[in-house]
C-alpha cells in the first residue's frame, strides 16, 4: 500500500477495515489516533497521512473492538447527562438510565438551593458531579472503596471543573460523615453473582466485578445501605437508588422494613422500574 498519495491510503484503510467495523467507529478511532474530530476525519480525509505507528494504533484499535470492549472504554469517553467523562476498565461504563437520578434530582430541589448530597459508590463520579455542575450552590460528597475508581472520579471533577465537590477513597461501612443530607443517591452493584458470566462481553469483561457483583441475591448492596442511610440522611430527606429489572418488590421491602416510605418508583426509556425513592 502506498503512503505517497494520501487520498488513496485514505480509501485504502476504509476498503481494508470497513469490513471489520462500522464506518461511524472506524472514524471515531483515525479521529483518536490523529487528534482530531471525527468531523475532521471526514473534511480532511484527502489530505491525512499516516505513519507507520499511527498505522498500528489503529490495528490495535480495531482488534479491540472486535474482541467487545466497549468503544467509550477503547476512546476513554463517554458522554453522560450534559458532560463527557473519562472512562476506562476501573470504572463502570455511565449508561443512559442512570441520567434518572438526575432528572428526578432537577424536580426535587431548585436550582439555586443550597443543600448536601452523598453519592454511594460514586465510580466514574458522573452522578455526583453532574449534580454538582446543575446546582451550583450545592455541596456534594462521593464516596467509593476502589482507589482506581476515586482516581478517575478526581480526574473527571478537575476536566470538568467542578469545586462543590469532594471525593473520598472509602467503604460505606467505614464513612463517617461531620454532617447529615438532604439527598443520598447511588447506583449500587445489584446482579447475583452467579449471573455475572451471563453478562455481555462488553460488561462481563470490561467492567468491575465489584461494580456489578450484588452478592448471592443481588441485593447484599440495598441492604447494607437500608442500615447505613439511617444515620446519614436528614429528617425528610429524599433517597435515590437505581435498581435491577426485577428488584423493585425486593427493595421496596427491605427499605420499608427499616422505616423508609416508598414515595415514587421512576421508569427508564424501556419503561422497565429503575430508579426508587425513598423518604425518611
């Protein structure tokens, strides 16, 4: 194949790949190697040229994606509520249902209150700083036991900017706060162990187990933090947690059990039940 003319390698490299992914991915990965917009790939394809190393980046690319991990992993990013997030193999990959919290959160409170949040397990830190970045006179901590995982959440609150809120490397059972919230959320691990194995390539084996892995029922997570929350949450204070397909009777009972009052159970785009809140 010859580089001389940059126009044919381009239609060189879309003949030679183009079977092995979708078109929309394989400019996302030229855009990733080059350091430019997909966009530009597009506006500038007459005019790139690639070195040999660029060349193997780009093998690499496509190897990974043929072997399912995600594409927001292999590009580090992916876009959730109104902000793009750095992501990797620590984390578990933001996903659209989880933009609930945050809805539910924009009815609940006015943009300009003053009130504290605590975001349980906060991973990547998507659902604690996008609180943060909508009510700027908010005070928002996170909390997760995986250092990795604190390290990309710090990472994601310096890009994005965010100074009404704090990280913390750790555990729940550990977390002993100076003060009480107003709002607690968290999108707990809830599959069953024995369903992990089940799960899709590109969870099974690119996200952490310990993101996904509820226990032997799937619940371990709700109910440890049905006792937790007790101690943390104001008077009136409102909890939102995200939930398996099949959990809503399960969680429902175990947070009732402990004094909380179901106030509303919120669907998800498949109009499957997906976020609870709870009272105090």
């Amino acid at each position: 194949m010859k580089h001389d003319r940059p126009e044919t390698f381009y239609g060189s490299c879309v003949r030679a790949h183009g079977q092995r992914c979708p078109a929309k991915i394989l400019r996302l990965f030229i855009a990733k190697v080059k350091n430019i917009s997909a966009i530009d790939v597009i506006s500038r394809a007459k005019e790139l040229k690639f070195s040999f190393a660029e060349i193997t980046q780009l093998e690499n690319l496509i190897s990974r994606y043929e072997s399912h991990e995600p594409v927001s992993k292999i590009l580090n990013k992916r876009g959730f509520w109104n902000s793009e997030f750095f992501v990797n193999e620590d984390v578990l990959d933001p996903r659209p249902e989880t933009e609930i919290i945050i809805e539910r959160t924009l009815e609940v409170f006015s943009k300009n209150q003053e009130f504290n949040f605590l975001d349980i397990g906060t991973g990547s830190g998507c659902i604690l700083l996008s609180i943060a970045k909508e009510f700027p006179k908010s005070r928002g901590i996170g909390i997760d036991i995986s250092e990795k995982a604190v390290a990309v959440a710090l990472k994601n609150k310096s890009d994005l900017r965010v100074q009404n809120a704090e990280i913390k490397n750790v555990g729940w059972s550990d977390f002993c706060p100076q003060q009480k919230f107003d709002l607690i959320v968290s999108n707990p691990p809830y599959i069953k162990s024995a369903d992990i194995l089940d799960l899709d390539d590109n969870v099974k084996n690119f996200d952490p187990h310990l993101s996904l892995d509820g226990g032997k029922n799937g619940l371990e997570a709700y109910e440890q933090l049905s006792d937790l929350i007790k101690n943390w949450l104001k008077p009136n204070g409102k909890i939102l947690l995200e939930i398996g397909f099949d959990q809503h009777d399960a969680v429902k009972n175990i947070f009732e059990s402990k004094g909380y009052y179901l106030a509303n159970s919120h669907l998800d785009f498949q109009k499957i039940r997906r976020v609870l809140e709870f009272t105090a």
